[in-house]
C-alpha cells in the first residue's frame, strides 16, 4: 500500500514527466507568426524556421536562461515530497512555478520589443508564447493543487471544488496532446516526399 508521500511523490513525478515531455515537444514562443499557420517557432532544444529566418536584431538569450532556471524549479519540484518539508513546500514550487512564467511573459515581451523599437512600422506583430511556456503555468497550477489536495482536509476540497478541478485536468491533457501533434507535425512538414 502505498503512503501518502509515495503518493504525492508519484504524483507530483507523473506531472513533472509530462511537463518535460512538453517542454520538449513544443515550441515557448513563437516571435513571427507567418499567414497561414506557420511560424519561427523557439524551444530551447532547437529551433523551426519554415520560412526565412529569425527577425534582424531579435536576441533569443533569454529562453536558454528561463529553460535552466526551469529545470532547476523542476528538479526542486521533484524532489520536495520526498522531504520533511512534504505537501506544505508544493505550496512553495508552485507559487515559484507562476513566477516563472510570468518571468517568460515579460522577457519575451522585452525581446519583441527591443526588435519594433525605432522601427517605423513594427516588424514582429503577431507573436505569442507558445504550449511550452503555458506548460510551465499549468505544472505550477498542478504543483498548487497537490499541495492543497495533500494537506488535511484536502480530499474535501476536492470534492467541492470539482467543477475547477475536472476542467483544468482536461486542460493538463489537451496540452499534452497539443504538444504531440505538433512535434508530428513538425517533423512530417520538412521531409521531402519519396
């Protein structure tokens, strides 16, 4: 039988798997949306340029130092159930995982901004963050819930708290299906046919 912190560790380790698993799969950000779907897509273990390259003066630096601050809080995230510290310092990761992302939406931001500054017309107009970087906003989410669900009286919040719980669990799987399909996606695009 399993304890409560076999449990929590196990759950908090399936979350940080899929959570990694997105990291990889899919694009942080996407600088220059292109008509028609496409775009420079970034994740920091490579690059998709369909067409052309990164826009004159954007500087990408600031996802490699967002990627290893992640895998820090990752690593810590997974290590916290298994010490004395238990559900009460999820509270902590998980609080530290919303600022993380918010760190990538103001970074990001900041670098689409330093390419339109002094242009006459703005040369990156459609951006956004990618499923990567809402990856890291869920897992933090997660990391909040176990945290609450683990302390006393937790499995009766649940409970009442089902009409939230149910749909952002339904979220946590549609990313990661959304991240499989466009690493398929992905890799079919650019092969030439046989």
């Amino acid at each position: 039988m399993l304890t409560d912190r076999n449990r929590l560790g196990l759950l908090v380790l399936l979350g940080g798997g899929l959570t990694l698993l997105l990291w990889y799969l899919a694009p942080w950000a996407v600088p220059h949306r292109i008509f028609g779907g496409e775009g420079v897509l970034l994740n920091p273990f490579g690059h998709h340029l369909p067409q052309g390259s990164l826009p004159q003066g954007y500087r990408e630096g600031w996802l490699y130092t967002l990627f290893y601050l992640s895998l820090a809080w990752l690593g810590l995230s997974l290590l916290l159930p298994w010490t004395k510290a238990g559900a009460r310092g999820l509270y902590f990761a998980g609080a530290l995982g919303l600022l993380l992302f918010l760190l990538a939406y103001l970074l990001f931001q900041e670098s689409v901004a330093q390419v339109n500054a002094g242009a006459e017309r703005p040369l990156l107009r459609r951006f956004s963050l990618g499923l990567g970087s809402y990856a890291t906003l869920a897992y933090g989410l997660y990391l909040l819930l176990l945290a609450r669900v683990f302390s006393p009286g937790g499995l009766a919040f649940l409970v009442r708290r089902r009409g939230v719980v149910v749909p952002l669990f339904s979220l946590l799987l549609a990313s990661l299906l959304g991240g499989v399909l466009v690493a398929l996606l992905k890799e079919s695009q650019g092969k030439p046919k046989a």
